[in-house]
C-alpha cells in the first residue's frame, strides 16, 4: 500500500507526536542544563516545575510531586503544540515557512512563559538575570519547543518535516 505524501494526518496524532518531541528535548535540556551547571538532580527539576502549581511544598512531596511536574510539563507543552498545529491548519505560512515561523513561536513562547505563565504561578520571585540561563531558555524555546512543533505541524498536512 503506497503512502499518500500529501495526506493532512489527524490533528490530535499530530499535536501528540508535536507535545512528545519538544517536551520531551525541552525537558532534557532542563535536566542536562541544571544538572551540569548547578549539580540538580532531574527529581527537583520536575518538583520546580510542580511548584507553579503547589509552591515550596512541591520540594517537600518526593516523587509524587516529580511525577506531577513531568505530567504539569508535557500539559503545557501540548497546549503549546495545539495552539501551533490548530494555527497551522489555517494559516498555510505556517507550514510553509516552518524554521523561520517555529522560530518565531519560539520566541513568543518564551514571553509567555517567563512574562505571565510563571509570574502567575506559585513558584516566587523570579530568580535574579544571568546569561548563561537565559541564553539556554531562549534557545531552548526557539530550537527545541518551537521549530520542532513547527516542523511536526509541517509533517501533519503531508509536507516533509
């Protein structure tokens, strides 16, 4: 049986396939960044994440809090990857320009994260500038959450990834 190149795939297998890939890099960026920068282990990355949720009792809560950060992760990124594919049925510049547009959702996802999800959240005071960590969010938000959604959203109306 030939396989159609041109087919649109359905859109709740492409926004799963979209949140698995760029959760799962953005998560391991997470865990490779503060663990060699900072000696964190993954378990208190994941209690981080679980804290916009739950506060300082997130660090308290052992694995269970851990498996509810990975869960709080891969929710938000998939909230990100539907709003990128449902875009992308659309807008076709989306698909069209898949780089330089996931890019740009990229960027616009690293606003939102850092200038309304987290300061509404219960995590505290945002942490003091340093370059070196937001030059990996950054680029972590642009090569690893946006270009990757991007280029999934590509594969999902039948165009190559």
């Amino acid at each position: 049986m030939a396989v159609d190149r041109g087919a649109t795939r359905p859109v709740l297998l492409v926004i799963a396939v979209a949140t698995l890939l760029a959760g799962t890099l953005d998560i391991l960026d997470a865990f490779t960044f503060w663990g060699v920068t900072k000696a964190v282990p993954p378990q208190r990355i994941l209690q981080s994440i679980a804290s916009g949720l739950l506060g300082k009792a997130a660090f308290q809560g052992g694995a269970g809090t851990a498996a509810l950060g990975l869960f709080l992760h891969y929710f938000i990124m998939a909230v990100m990857a539907a709003l990128y594919v449902l875009a992308a049925r659309r807008l076709p510049v989306l698909v069209r320009r898949p780089l330089l547009m996931g890019l740009a959702y990229g960027a616009a996802t690293y606003v939102v994260m850092n200038h309304v999800v987290l300061p509404l959240s219960q995590v505290g005071p945002a942490a003091a500038f340093a370059w070196p960590r937001f030059i990996n969010n950054l680029g972590a938000h642009l090569l690893l959450v946006g270009a990757p959604i991007a280029l999934v959203a590509r594969w999902g109306q039948g165009g190559r990834a």
